[in-house]
C-alpha cells in the first residue's frame, strides 16, 4: 500500500517546529532512537517473530499477528501497572525500555494491519 502525502504536512510540521522547537527536537530524536532498537532487533529477531506463523496472506492471517502483537503490548501494560503501583525498582529493564517496546509494537501493528510488513 503507497502512503499518500498531503500537501498540509509540510506545513503543520513546520509550524510545529516553530511553535515547539525543543519538544519538536526530543521527539525527532526519540523517533530516531525507536527506529535504532527496531533495527537493532529485527537484524536479532528477524520479521519472523511479528507474522505470528502465518503469510499475512489473509485478513485472519493478519489479525492474527495482530493479537499476538495485542498480548506483547498488554505483557508490557501489566508491567508498566505493576512497577507504578508497586514502587519497585526495576531489575532487568526499565519502565523507559518498556515505553519504547510499546511504541515499537505499536509501529509493528501499524506496518502490518497497511500490508507494510515483509522483508522487501
């Protein structure tokens, strides 16, 4: 599926930027932090992992993959909830690693559900 630009998004962006320079600066950055662990982990895991076992060939196929990407986000909910309520300190990774997971999973879901996700 090609993604269609409009014309408006130069302009919003921008007028964004000017209005919000330094959050327009720490979320180019965080982008580019999300797509450095995606890169990272895809070169580790493969896209294998995200199809769930199946083509993506069909609409059940794809929501499918989908659920499992549902279970991994709630997974990763759930330990949000638990360290925030808890007070506890982390041991393994942190409540940044898990924001960033989510986000990741997120982008998967949406790659996916447009018939983005192959290894071309």
């Amino acid at each position: 599926m090609e993604e269609i630009k409009d014309a408006r998004e130069d302009t919003i962006i921008e007028q964004f930027k000017e209005k919000y320079p330094q959050m327009s600066s720490a979320i180019a950055s965080s982008f580019g932090e999300q797509m450095m662990l995606i890169a990272g982990k895809m070169l580790d895991y493969g896209i294998n992992n995200m199809k769930a076992g199946t083509n993506l060939e069909t609409e059940e196929e794809v929501r499918f993959a989908l659920e499992g990407i549902w279970f991994r986000i709630s997974d990763k909910m759930a330990r949000w909830q638990n360290l925030l309520r808890s007070g506890k300190s982390p041991n393994y990774e942190s409540l940044y690693d898990t924001f960033m997971d989510i986000a990741n999973y997120a982008i998967f879901a949406k790659l996916i559900s447009r018939g983005l996700w192959s290894g071309k």
